[in-house]
C-alpha cells in the first residue's frame, strides 16, 4: 500500500497493482511503436498449471521478439540499403546484359550486310564479265580448274547422250522392225 498525502478516506490511501500498471507510460522510446507490437500478458485461465501458464506467456514473448526484431529500425534499415544494393545490381546487370545483346545484334547484322554486299558485287561483276576480281586465291585455283575441265567435260557428257539416244533410236527400230515381222 501506498500512502498519497492530502487524501483522508482510507479508500483513498489503497493503490491496487492494476491501477499503477494503467498509469505507468511506456516512454518516449516506445511512443512510435504501433499497437499490435505492445506486450500483452495473458490472463491466467482457470485449469492451467503455473508451468503451462508461463510457457504462454514465453510464447508470446518468444512472438513479440519476432516482431521487433522484424520491425527494429535497424533491421529496417538495413533491409532497405540490401535491397536498394540488389536493385542496383539488378539493374546494372541487366543494363550490361542489354548493351551484350544490342553489341552482338550489331556484330551479326554488319556481318551479314557484308555479306549481302559482297554477294551484289560477285553477281554485277559476273554480269560484266569480271568476275575474277572479286575472288579469292582458293576461289580464283577452283575457277581456273573448273574452266579447264569445262570443255572435256563437257564433250564428254555430249558423248554419253549421243550414245545413249543412238541406244534408244536402235531399240526403238528394233522393236518397230519386230513388231512387223
């Protein structure tokens, strides 16, 4: 009991446990805590031990340490600055993986326009009779060979289908002649 000076009724001089706890401020350090971070004691239920009564009360201890160590300012904090540090990272990576991608692009587009290039100038050169300019030393050796045999080759396959039709033009009086007979 304590006693409160200027009060005279006994009533007056009796402060239970509850009231005080109900006047008692959290201070300023914890004015900024929402409600839902608050430590509430369990009321003691009938039919529970003191032993299963206190591991209530150590579950929801155990429960308010995780919210304030999720919710402490420094975790905040550093929560923050790790996922501002992974977005920058993010986004360079994917600035870097872009400009890899648009160089590549560049690279295979030059590529194949030389390409398209160098294929209208084989074909004007061939129409005017040049062609040879544009070729390479392994090019020019295959060309030169090629005209080389060109002739015999020719000749040759112009004496194989000669052979062939006399062939068929003597089946094909045979057959006739047959066919009279």
């Amino acid at each position: 009991m304590t006693k409160i000076p200027g009060l005279k009724a006994l009533d007056d001089y009796i402060i239970t446990d509850e009231e005080r706890m109900e006047d008692v401020g959290h201070g300023i350090r914890f004015k900024a805590l929402s409600q839902f971070m608050r430590l509430y004691a369990p009321d003691f239920k009938e039919g529970l031990t003191a032993e299963q009564h206190i591991f209530q009360v150590d579950l929801e201890i155990y429960k308010l340490k995780r919210l304030f160590e999720k919710n402490s300012p420094s975790i905040r904090i550093q929560a923050l600055f790790k996922g501002y540090k992974r977005r920058v990272a993010h986004t360079n990576y994917f600035q870097r993986r872009e400009k890899s991608i648009v160089y590549i692009q560049k690279i295979a587009r030059g590529w194949l326009q030389r390409l398209k290039v160098k294929k209208e100038l084989r074909a004007l050169m061939k129409e005017q009779g040049l062609e040879e300019l544009a070729m390479t030393q392994q090019e020019l050796l295959i060309h030169n060979a090629k005209k080389r045999l060109r002739k015999p080759m020719i000749a040759f396959v112009m004496r194989r289908r000669i052979t062939k039709m006399r062939n068929r033009m003597a089946l094909l009086i045979q057959k006739t002649w047959r066919m009279y007979k």
